[in-house]
C-alpha cells in the first residue's frame, strides 16, 4: 500500500504580460509532501509546471493582455504519466491559477481515465460547490487546511477503507456531490514536517531567481510560513476564510530549526518570511530574530505587516530593533487606503492611519526601509475618496 505513485501538482499561471513572472516553490504541496512521507509514502512526486517551462509562455485567447506560463498541458500530462500514478493532486492557490488547474485535470483524466483526481487550495474550498458541479474531471476536493486530512483520506483510500468520512472531503455519490464538515484547524504548528523541499529541483528555482519578493542580492533564497490565520476581515482576503481567525504560530525554537536546516541544506543567504500577520505576537518575533541572526542572512517579508503592531510604541520599537539586527532590511506595510471611515467601514481594515508615520518613523530608526501596499478600484470607491490614498 505503501509503494503506491502519489503526484502533486502545481498548474501553469495566468498574469498580466506586463507583470513580474514569480517562480516561487510551491509551499503547500510541499508540506503535503512531507506528511506523506512521514506516513511512509516514498514516491510522492512535486511537479510545479512553471518552473519545468518557465519561458513557455502563450496569451490568453479571449484577452491579450494575459499569458499563461509554465509547462504545457501536453508536456505535463506526458511528464505524469510517464510516473505511473496512482493518484494525482492538483494544487490552485488562488482563483487565477484555477482555469490552469482545471486545464490540466481535463487532459489529466483524457489520457489516464482511471486515475483518481484530487484538488485543494482556496479556490477549491472557497468554490467548492460549484467546481464539483462544473468541473466533472475532479473526483474529490479536500476542503480546508488538509494537512491531516490529505494524507488520512490517502490511507483510507488505498486501504481499501471509508474514505468518505474524512472531514472536509467532497466527492460524488451518484452524480450528486456530498460535502463533509471542515475538518479542525492544527493548532500546534509544531506537530507539522519540515516542507519536502528535496522533491523540487530547488536549483531551478535559483537560476529563474523569481520568489515572492524577486529584487535579490543572492542566489540562494529559503522561504518559511511561521503562522496562519487573521483575526480581522478585510473583505478582499481569504486568510480569514481559509485558515480561521485565530492566529496560530510555529514556536520560535521550531522556527529557529526550520531556518538552520535551510542555511545547512541548502545553503540560504536570504530569507523571504510568507506569513500574513508575521508581527501579532511581538515577543515571538523578537525571540525568532535573536535565534536567526547568527546566520546573517538578508531577509524581507513579502506579505506585508499591519502597521499598528504590536499597539504599544515602546514595544514595536523594540520588535523592529531586533528585526534590523537579526538582518530585516525592509518592511511593507499593508495599508491599504487612505480614506480612514473607508478603510475601516468598507474594507474592515480596522487600522489608525495615524499610526503609520510613527511605523515608518521607527523602522527608519531601526535601519530598514518601508514599503506600502495600497489597493485601487474597491466597489464603493468613487474619486473623491481614492485621491485621498
């Protein structure tokens, strides 16, 4: 049961012609990964089409303004089936990312029919109604965070058990598709793997040299998520949706672990740190930064901070002190907009924008420069509030 070809996928991109093409290793089928290889599944297989055909790039047919890049379907459905699965994952982080997804799960299930199909990601669970009914070549989506949840419906499955108990599983029963109840969020981070970052030809993701934030001094990059979830609702994001609204954290000995095996493995000399509200518990973040700097890596946090964090001055000076020190070089701020009862009522933001030249004051301090994240074109915006951003 346990020699059976497991294949994860991450489909090709769509983006706008004009923008950047990020190359980033796929963090979650990575994740994925590794528990199935702690479950003793050893031919679990990582395929991230952009990265196998990055400059393999064709424009959208109805908008010339997009391409999409990466492995073709051809290439990719060739590429699986040469592996012999026994089942197939496919990954859609976000909703642009999904007609990519859905475009190789049809060529997929054209050329190996008998071969189950997987999918998860916050499309999958954020529309998972309607991509079983419309997307018939998807036998079962894996709601939720799946971390647990994947690799049990993968036992139950090849043990010839009852899958269909798993939480956050849907699937069909004749024809009609049935949904189980989300499964529980982790809540000791600590109990996941380090990310199967062996399975990636992590070499390639070098040489393109495009992660989340692309503007390196170095060659060799690592990434970390050191926490999920949100407790604000910003209507725009999906964290709160997806990963709760409670904020859970990997302790900062785990992270301190995670970032020397990626110094010792794969020698990093920077460090791009993914979290979404890395900054919420000020304490972990200055204990995380004391144990990190002995590697004098360049780090940067691509996902932005809030900039009211932690609310005490005092105590954001002291976060953003150790951050400099440890080798955070720049901040972003996710601030959004600039009209205060727009921010607050419409987008539900919930942030004083009187705290942020205090914010940008103290980071200047500490050494770091400071980027900022606005967002133009907001339903309800008309233009006399988006000239105030």
């Amino acid at each position: 049961m346990k020699d059976k070809t497991i294949v994860l996928i991450s489909p090709r991109v769509l983006g706008a012609k004009r923008q950047i093409r990020k190359a980033p290793p796929p963090f979650g089928i990575a994740t994925l990964a590794a528990s199935l290889n702690n479950k003793g599944y050893e031919k679990v297989h990582l395929i991230d089409a952009v990265v196998e055909d990055y400059d393999d790039m064709h424009p959208v047919e109805d908008n010339k303004t997009f391409l999409t890049y990466g492995l073709s379907d051809q290439k990719m459905t060739s590429k699986v089936k040469n592996l012999k699965p026994d089942f197939i994952g496919i990954s859609a982080l976000f909703s642009s990312q999904t007609e990519c997804a859905f475009s190789i799960a049809q060529s997929l299930k054209k050329a190996i029919p008998k071969i189950p199909i997987a999918m998860g990601g916050n499309h999958a669970t954020e529309c998972r109604t309607q991509v079983m009914s419309d997307e018939k070549c998807i036998d079962f989506i894996l709601a939720g965070e799946a971390d647990n949840t994947f690799p049990e419906f993968i036992d139950k499955y090849f043990r010839g058990e009852n899958y269909l108990d798993v939480p956050g599983l849907l699937y069909r029963d004749n024809g009609e598709s049935r949904e189980n109840p989300f499964p529980k969020q982790l809540i000791d981070l600590d109990t996941l793997p380090f990310p199967a970052w062996h399975l990636y030809d992590i070499e390639k993701y070098y040489d393109i040299g495009m992660p989340h934030n692309p503007f390196l001094k170095y060659r060799e990059y690592g990434q970390i998520i050191t926490s999920r979830g949100c407790p604000y609702k910003c209507y725009f994001c999906s964290v709160p949706d997806f990963n709760g609204s409670a904020f859970r954290f990997f302790s900062a000995e785990r992270v301190i672990s995670d970032v020397d095996q990626l110094v010792k493995q794969y020698s990093i000399k920077e460090l791009q740190i993914l979290d979404d509200t890395f900054t919420t518990d000020w304490k972990r973040v200055v204990d995380i930064m004391e144990g990190i700097k002995k590697h004098k890596l360049r780090i940067t946090l691509p996902n932005a901070i809030r900039g009211d964090y932690p609310k005490k001055v005092e105590k954001r000076k002291l976060m953003f002190n150790a951050m400099a020190e440890a080798g955070v070089f720049q901040i972003d701020i996710s601030v959004e907009h600039g009209d205060q009862d727009f921010l607050n009522k419409v987008i539900g933001k919930n942030l004083d924008l009187g705290t942020i030249p205090t914010t940008c004051d103290l980071a200047h301090e500490a050494g770091m420069t400071v980027h900022a994240n606005f967002m133009m074109g907001f339903p309800f915006e008309n233009k006399q509030i988006r000239q105030k951003t």
